[in-house]
C-alpha cells in the first residue's frame, strides 16, 4: 500500500450481529445455536470495505464481548488507514479474529486484487446426525451425496469408541462414495487420541484433524506413531511460524488454515504456498464464518488450494450478508470476479449493538 493510501482518512463503523443456525453445530466443546459476529465497515472516499470476525469458543481465546470491547475502541480513535494498520498489527497475536476483521475490511477498501478472481471451488458436507438415530443419519448422508458432496466431515472428540462408531458408520452408509474428514476438535487426551487413532482403519479416511489440544505440539508428534491415516492441524495453526513448527516435528500430512487468525489476504495466500513448500497439503476454510469471511477464503483459495473447502459456514445459517448471495451449485460455489454488496437490512435485523459512522451507511 502506498505511503499515500496509508495516510487516507477513514471512517470505522462495528457491529455485534447473532446469527442463527439452521440446526445446532455440535462441536467436542459445545453444541452452537448461533453465530456471535463482529462485522466491521472502513468507509473512504465514496467507497466501503467490509470484514468479518466469527468469535467461537475453542476456536480462539476472544470471546465476543473482548472483541466488540476492541471494535469500539479502534472506530473511534483510528482516523486514516495507517492508524488501524499500526493498532490492528499491535493486536494480531492478542487478538487475530477482531484483527482480521478490520483488515479485511482494509483489503476490500483497497480493492485487493484477490478478491477479483472467478472460478468454481468445492466444498464439504459436515455431517451432523448421530449413529445411535441411524435412519436419521443415513437420510442426512445421502442427502449430501446427493447434492454432489465428495468429502464428507465428521466429527469426533468425545469418547472413543463412541467415536469410531460414529465414523464406522457413516463409513458403511457412504460405502465409498465419499472421503470422510475425521476432526477432534482437540476432545481427546494423547491417550485417548492414541487409543482412536490405532483402531481406526485407513479405508475412505482422507484424514484426522486437530485430535488433541492446541497447545499440545508433544501429543502432537507423539501420535503419529499410532495413526495409520494421515493426520492435520488446525487450531495449533495461529502463525505461520507454526506451519514451520508442525514440519520440523513431522506432526502433520495438512495443514488447515483460517482467514480469521491471519490478519490479511495475502498473508493467508502466503502461508497457503509455505504449506506446500514445507511438503505438506493445505486445507483452507472456516466452518464457523458468515458468507462474507467464506467468500474472502474462496477468493484466495482459487488457484492455491486442491482440497475441499471447509469454508461452509454460511451454510448453516438462513441469514446472508451478501447480495448477491453466493452461487452455489451442488458441492460448489462459484465466483464470477465481481464484488458483492452487503445486505444492510439483514445486518439491521440482526445487530445486537453498533458503534461509529451507522449513520453514514443507512
């Protein structure tokens, strides 16, 4: 960016949005009803940028009132571009959702050019039925296949055998139709995680995501020796020293990133291409975004990015913040170059607070 365009007047504005889901999100550290969302808008001369940060417990240590808190903080004394650069950089390691949000914000004012690309990119399907209601399960699986879904996620991170029950049978119910993307959500202990991984037959697994905590780099190393599948990190992916990290221990066959936690596009295609350089397979997606922060991460994935998308997230809840409305087909989204509109009234409708120049925007 130029010293020029850094030194440009903006204007902030926030809001604190709820979103509810369609069904419930079932999650090893909790069953999610609702998405808790900080939206940002940069106004400049005569153009607005947006951003979007999905705060979810496990996910990050903000919670949601930390970064509203924030948010409020930086609309009302950032005054050009260079002043939320500065503080949003300050923040990136505290707190990288409420970071990104602003960033992104800044990226679309600049009308990054990576926000231009077209093409079509496929997703998963999660999974969310559970194998004790097998009828319901197989009706949810086959309704996936059915739409074109190629790799199915499921998720684990309770009790083990509980878990490869569940994995078993959604196994049988797809008879190989489908990859399934096993993820821990970080549920397990290393014993338990050891105990999973080497019952767990190979046949139709794509992979095993984030079994033990985050934080946990020894578990992580550790249980390679058990797994007979390949295994991915994610929520101990926050920087892309990290990537380096998980090569050096050989811990991970992926690496999953996030836009959130990065800060700023090109970061986020930047550590995409790390990933690959260090040997490994990028995964890229957040299930737990609106449709604004998914269409920023199918933008960066085109031409970066072989495997299913996880950036469905604006598919488990009835409120879109896109006008048009992202354009699916079956299993894919496609992108057409243009820049999208947001949808104010859907923010009005769902704002639980607002700070800064609303005024401005309605």
């Amino acid at each position: 960016m130029s010293s020029s365009l850094s030194n440009s007047k903006i204007t902030l504005a926030a809001a604190k949005l709820r979103l509810p889901l369609t069904v419930p999100y079932r999650l090893a550290f909790g069953e999610q009803t609702h998405f808790d969302v900080l939206l940002v808008a940069a106004l400049g001369s005569g153009t607005v940028g947006w951003g979007e940060a999905t705060i979810l417990p496990g996910y990050t240590d903000e919670t949601i009132e930390q970064a509203w808190s924030l948010a409020k903080d930086l609309t009302d004394r950032c005054t050009t571009i260079q002043d939320l650069n500065s503080a949003c950089d300050k923040m990136l390691d505290s707190a990288p959702f409420t970071a990104t949000a602003f960033l992104t914000a800044l990226d679309w004012l600049a009308e990054n050019p990576i926000l231009r690309r077209s093409g079509r990119f496929e997703l998963l399907g999660t999974v969310n039925g559970k194998a004790d209601d097998r009828d319901k399960l197989e009706q949810e699986v086959e309704t996936l296949l059915g739409r074109g879904y190629k790799t199915l996620k499921v998720k684990i991170g309770w009790e083990p055998e509980a878990d490869l029950k569940q994995v078993n049978v959604v196994r049988e119910i797809v008879n190989g139709r489908a990859k399934l993307r096993v993820d821990g959500n970080q549920g397990y202990t290393r014993d338990q995680a050891i105990h999973f991984l080497s019952r767990l037959e190979p046949e139709d697994i794509e992979l095993v995501e984030q079994p033990c905590a985050a934080e946990d780099w020894d578990s992580a190393a550790a249980i390679t020796k058990a797994s007979k599948v390949p295994l991915m990190l994610d929520e101990s992916i926050y920087v892309l020293s990290d990537i380096d990290r998980a090569a050096d221990l050989k811990c991970a066959d992926y690496i999953k990133l996030k836009l959130m936690k990065l800060g700023r596009l090109n970061t986020l295609e930047n550590g995409l291409r790390q990933i690959s350089d260090r040997g490994m397979t990028a995964v890229l997606g957040n299930g737990v975004a609106t449709d604004l922060g998914c269409w920023m991460e199918l933008c960066v994935a085109l031409g970066n990015v072989k495997t299913a998308g996880e950036m469905n997230g604006f598919l488990k809840t009835p409120v879109q913040l896109l006008e048009p409305v992202l354009k699916c087909e079956g299993a894919s989204v496609i992108l057409d170059g243009s820049m999208p509109r947001i949808n104010l009234d859907a923010v009005r409708g769902h704002a639980i607070d607002r700070a800064g120049a609303w005024k401005e925007l309605d």
